[in-house]
C-alpha cells in the first residue's frame, strides 16, 4: 500500500518545490533586476509592511545606483531606519550620521544626528562591562545639544547623558568596593576617592565616604608597624570628616567604631615600637613584617597616580 502512495507523495512534494521556487524566485529576480524604479517601490512596500529585511537588501541594491540623484535622501533616509528596526544598531548609527553629514540643510538632519546618538545609548551596555559606547554615547548627544540648542530633542538627550553618566557612576563605586572586596584596601582608598572626585554629586557619596573609613583602617591594621600608625591617622581623618558631614547618618555607629579601633591600633603600634627601640630582634622582626606587599591594580594602570601613604 505504501508504494501505491509513493507517486502522489513524490507529486505533492514536487509541486510543494515548485511553488517555495517560484515565490523565491520572484523575490530573487526582482533583487537582480536593473528595473531600479520597480525595486524602489517594492523596497518602500517591504518597508511599510516592517519586512525590513527584505526592505534593506533592496535599499542595499540600490544606494549606489541612486547616488546623486532626487530620490537619494529619501532612500538613505529609510536605509538607515531598516538597519535601525533590524537592531543592527552599529551599522544604524553609522548611516544615521552619514546623512547628517551628507544632507546637513536637509529638514532631517537634526532627527538623524539625534537617531545617530541614541543608537550608541542603545548599545552602551550594563553598567559591569567596558563603557567605551557609553562614553561614546555622551559625546554624540553633547554634540547633538550643542549643534541644535532649540531643538525639541535636547530635554530628551539630557536625560539619556544622565542615564548614562549614572551607568558611569554606578561602575565607578561598585569597581571601589570590589578593591575593598578582595583585600586591596590601598587600591581601594584611592578608588572610593577618585569616585568622589569625578561623580561629586554621586548619590552614593555618603556609602563611598564611610566605606573609606573602612578601608583606611583596614590598610593600617595590615600595614608593617613603622607605617600604622600614620595610617590610621588618616582613617581617624576620614572619620571625622565623615562624622560632620553625616551627623545622622545610619553608618555613623561603625564609623565611631572604626575610629575607636583605629585609636586602639595607634596606642597598641606605639607600644610594639616602644619596644622594638630596646630590642633589636623584635626590630629585625618589624622590618621584615609587612602584609601589604602586592601593588594595587589601579596603580599598574597609572603609575603616575599618587598613592596615600
């Protein structure tokens, strides 16, 4: 019985190829077509219809062939915009920016410059990763505010470089805290304070400030003895510092113990160096002794940056 079904099959299979074949072919032959005007259209169809992808093969086609003519800035215009739709927002902010800068008296410059710059805001990525589009991103709609002051888009753009530069903040404290994390308490310090430094309005600057409090002690009590106790002077500073500016804060409580610690350490490193000057073994001791010995990431990225003592 199943080889009487066999020819039918085979029939129904082959007029399935047919029929698949002949769709695409149609497609296929109106792509590799020189009828420019007819592929045009189809484009604009395919494009209204949001089939962007057939849509930007035929743009693709046929930007070259345009180039110089009336209908150029309209098919580079939504050129751009089926990349943009596609997601392909790297080759969309190319595009967009390549019509602002081709068309600059056209009435769609300004939306371009914009779509150019919001195209690197979507690609900048979480806050953990390599922020090179986002700062990228901060350029192209600081650029697009200056070149169109009185447009309609600068609120937005406004609020899309805070969001970005939040994203930077965000980067910038969480990076400090890991130093703290794994036990770089020098690297940490000067992190917690080059945070503060390039974010001074940062909503974590109450965090940051107590957190260095923390990590100034904690870099005295494993600092050699000769150098503790100017160590833990500094974090008695960051604390006090800390307490005026943040009379209530809830950190308040563990920044006065930490200064009762640091203050404890300070009575406690006099005592050994007190000792250490009448015995010279404990002082052979002493200068061999020292836990923090490994150079801080931060500083192998910039040897120029000064490091706290």
């Amino acid at each position: 019985m199943f080889k009487k079904q066999r020819p039918l099959f085979s029939c129904l299979l082959i007029v399935l190829i047919l029929v698949v074949g002949s769709c695409k072919s149609k497609y296929e032959k109106l792509k590799a077509s020189n009828d420019n005007a007819k592929k045009y259209q189809a484009a604009l169809k395919y494009y209204n219809k949001k089939d962007y992808s057939k849509a930007l093969d035929l743009f693709e086609t046929l930007v070259q062939r345009y180039r110089g003519q009336a209908q150029a800035e309209d098919l580079y215009y939504y050129y751009a915009y089926a990349n943009y739709n596609l997601k392909d927002y790297t080759s969309a902010r190319y595009h967009f920016k390549t019509f602002a800068d081709t068309y600059p008296t056209s009435l769609r410059a300004e939306e371009c410059r914009f779509m150019a710059a919001y195209c690197y805001y979507l690609d900048s990525p979480i806050y953990s990763l390599d922020q090179e589009n986002t700062t990228k991103a901060i350029e192209a709609l600081q650029l697009f505010i200056n070149l169109y002051p009185k447009s309609e888009r600068v609120a937005e753009a406004g609020k899309l470089i805070q969001n970005l530069r939040d994203k930077l903040e965000r980067k910038a404290f969480e990076n400090a805290k890991l130093y703290l994390t794994i036990g770089d308490y020098q690297a940490a310090v000067m992190a917690f304070g080059n945070a503060l430094r390039d974010y001074p309005d940062t909503k974590f600057a109450e965090e940051i400030e107590f957190l260095t409090i923390r990590a100034q002690y904690l870099y005295a009590k494993n600092s050699r003895e000769y150098q503790q106790v100017e160590r833990y002077n500094l974090a008695l500073g960051y604390e006090q510092q800390f307490a005026e500016k943040y009379p209530t804060s809830t950190y308040l409580r563990d920044a006065l113990t930490l200064k009762k610690d640091s203050e404890q350490g300070i009575a406690q490193t006099k005592r050994i160096l007190e000792e250490a000057a009448n015995d010279q073994k404990l002082a052979r001791k002493l200068a061999k002794k020292d836990t923090v010995t490994a150079q801080p990431p931060s500083e192998k990225g910039n040897s120029n940056q000064k490091i706290p003592n």
